[in-house]
C-alpha cells in the first residue's frame, strides 16, 4: 500500500441538508415543525419562489405554532436569498434570525433550530461574489458526493467559475488528495493548488485569503481531506462590518447579549488561548502569606483549560457547537480576584523588605531565614561532599613509564664517494691496500 492507492471518499454529517443555497425541490406533504412554535417568520420578496410555495411554507410555520408577517420590524426571522435590500440590513441590525431558504428547510425537515451563521450556505448569499474571486475558474479533484456538490455552489457562491474539466486557462485546483490526472496537469500548467479549507475561509471572511498559507496546500498522506469539510463557520463580526454596519443603537439590550453570546460559541475555538500564569508569592508570613497562597489558587482554578466539548450530533445543532465560553469570564474573575487581594500582597513585599528589630518575624530577616532552612531541608545526601574515605577508595590509574631508546651498535653513514662505482678490481684493491 502506497500514498497513490486509492482512497474511499468519506461522507460528511456537516453537509446534510447544506450544499447548496437553493432547495431542489419543494417540501411536500403535510408536517408538524414545532421549531417555529411562538416565532414569527417573514418572507422575503427576493426567494423567487411561487404563491404556491410561500402558502406551503406559511402553512408549516402556522402548524408549528408560528405566525408568518409582512414587517421585518415585526419579525424574529427573516428568511431571504441575498446580503442586500432594506429587510436584510435591518433585520441583521436588531440581531434578528437571517437565513436563506435553505435554512429553512433544514429547520422543518430537522423540527431543531440551527443557527443560519453554523454552515455556510445557510445564510444569504452575496449578490456579487466577494472580492478576489472574480475571473477565477476553479476545478475539483478527488471530491466526491455531497462534497463535490457543496463545492460547486460554493464556488459559484463566491463570483467565480467552476468547471468539470481543467483546461490550461483554469486559475485554481481544489483537490482533497495530491494524487489524480489533473494534479499532474496542474502541476505542469503552473495552475494552483488547494484544499477545501481556502475557498471555506475566503468565504466566511468575506476576502479571498493568501494561498502562502501552509494549511490551504497541507494534504496528509493516506487521507481525504473530504472528512473534515463542511466545519468552517460564519464569522457575525465580518458579515456586520461588509454588509450591514452600524445599528448598535437599534439593538435591546437582550438582543444585544443573545448575538454576542452566540458569536462567542461559534468563534470559541480561535478565543480559547493559553494564559500566562500569575506567579504569586508564597513564603511563610502570619497573614499576609496565606492570602497570597490563596489568590495563587484562585488564579490558577480560574485559568484551567476548559473540558473539551462533546460530540455534537448533526440532530441536535441548537447547542451550536459544544464549546466552552467561559474563557473571557475566566480572566475577568481572575483579574477581580487578583485585584481584591492586591492590597495584602503589596503589605506583604513591604513586610518582606522592612529590616527587622523586634524578633525573627523582623520581614526581610525572617524570609532570608526561611529560604536558608528551606535550601537545608531540601538538600539530599547525595548532593552533600563525599567523604574523605570515598575519595581515597577510588584509585588513580598510574602514570605510563617514558620508554628509552636502545643503545646505538653502528653507526652507517652515507656519502657521494664515486670511486668504485663500476669498477670492482678497484675496490678490491683499495680494500687490499
């Protein structure tokens, strides 16, 4: 088995009921959506759907114990196609429910309330595209199903043009694996290539987002990466700053605390961050040191890490998603707490540095006395100086003996001397003589 073997396309529970914008087809047959029970539901002029359709719908919002009006002022949902118009702008400004027709459905096949915000084409999509994607043809690779069919509206979502096939004039490949003819393709035609997550993120943030980052071109071998789409959320901040600024003023101060309550859920992931510490003294001192011993619990209580969430199934969606919410209330009870105890861990650095007369709870006398039997207590033997008699049981290896050189027997000296050189009656004479 190799990293180019196939691999199964997954399905994904974050699509269901969410690749696309526009319902196919129209819900039939009578049901109870008790979803809508006390809610009061308006529907925009902009769905472009048929009387027939809008008396359908108005009579399940009615079965459920909702009433359908015509004021958006008098509305608690607005359900619309589009990011534009006098409804939607005012409607997302009192913080009233705004989701598409697609929502909508989700919500009488489901009888659960989702948020529109919690998948991304369940909320009004933009009339023109968002900047960047304009003149953008974009293909898919290695997606499948209801993934390829989310991916495929949600490009055409953002303004730019999906094609089936890749030809050389195409700008992106979104593909979930790197391995398949047109990553080949792509490759040779100087084409980029992505995963899901950068056409995902582009649209929640309203802003085609730089390809330099090292997650839209991550592809983990044996994986694909259809397993984890579907999960990115819409952002309520960067929707109010692009399409309906302003309206602070409009607001109760109920709905006011709902919109950021749940702006907190779905954007929790990202504010959960590590706190640095508090790092509080605790040296034995009458009083003051106890209470610092106890801000330095409540500091530490405050800033655990919140237990992770459970599961949430695609049923049950009204708890959007299961993610704790209490990190900014965490630093808030904390800093209060740091500030009510600040005044005895300032008397407390005093009493520490005050030279002392009247005894050994003198302040910096006793501390320094403190941290001396606190050194003493903590040393063990083995870091205490060996004994005498252990450093003379260990024996040092003896010196090597300098070896002399033998003493010289013959002495052979070499010269230029030619006389002999072939001429051996002359050697042997001049031996003779």
């Amino acid at each position: 088995m190799t990293s180019e073997d196939e691999v199964p396309i997954p399905s994904s529970q974050h699509l269901e009921g969410a690749t696309s914008a526009m319902p196919n087809a129209m819900i039939e047959g009578k049901r109870r959506a008790t979803v809508f029970a006390q809610r009061k539901v308006m529907l925009s002029s902009d769905l472009g759907i048929n009387p027939r359709a809008r008396k359908i719908l108005a009579e399940i919002v009615a079965g459920g114990g909702g009433e359908t009006v015509e004021l958006v002022d008098a509305c608690d949902t607005l359900i619309c196609q589009f990011r534009d118009g006098p409804d939607y702008v005012r409607a997302s400004q009192l913080g009233k429910d705004v989701g598409n027709l697609s929502w909508l459905y989700y919500l009488v096949v489901h009888n659960q309330y989702t948020s529109p915000l919690r998948r991304l084409l369940h909320y009004p999509v933009p009339r023109d595209g968002i900047p960047g994607f304009h003149g953008l043809k974009i293909t898919l690779s290695n997606y499948g199903g209801d993934a390829r069919t989310y991916l495929e509206n949600l490009i055409t979502a953002t303004g730019a043009t999906f094609t089936k096939t890749m030809r050389a004039d195409n700008t992106h490949l979104i593909t979930a694996r790197m391995h398949s003819e047109k990553c080949e393709a792509a490759k040779d035609w100087n084409i980029e290539i992505t995963n899901h997550l950068w056409i995902e993120e582009s649209y929640a943030k309203c802003q085609a987002q730089a390809l330099s980052n090292p997650k839209y071109r991550t592809f983990p071998p044996r994986t694909n990466l259809g397993e984890v789409i579907g999960q990115t959320f819409h952002d309520e901040r960067v929707l109010r700053d692009m399409y309906y600024p302003g309206g602070e003023d409009l607001k109760t101060t109920a709905q006011k605390k709902k919109k950021t309550t749940h702006n907190d859920q779905l954007n929790g992931t990202s504010a959960r961050k590590t706190e640095p510490g508090f790092k509080v003294m605790n040296e034995s001192s009458p009083g003051v040191a106890a209470n610092a011993r106890k801000a330095s619990k409540a500091v530490a209580a405050d800033f655990t890490t919140p237990a992770k969430g459970r599961h949430v199934r695609s049923g049950k969606e009204n708890d959007t998603p299961s993610i704790s919410t209490g990190s900014r209330s965490a630093k808030a009870q904390a800093m209060s707490k740091l500030q009510g105890l600040a005044p005895d861990i300032a008397l407390y650095e005093k009493e520490k540095k005050r030279a002392g007369k009247d005894g050994l709870w003198g302040g910096k006398r006793a501390a320094d006395q403190i941290d001396r039997e606190r050194s003493l207590r903590s040393s063990s033997p083995a870091t205490e100086a060996p004994d005498e008699a252990s450093v003379s049981s260990v024996k040092r290896p003896t010196k090597r003996a300098k070896l002399s050189l033998p003493q010289v027997e013959l002495r052979v000296c070499l010269t230029g001397y030619k006389r002999w050189v072939g001429n051996l009656s002359r050697e042997d004479t001049d031996k003779v003589s």
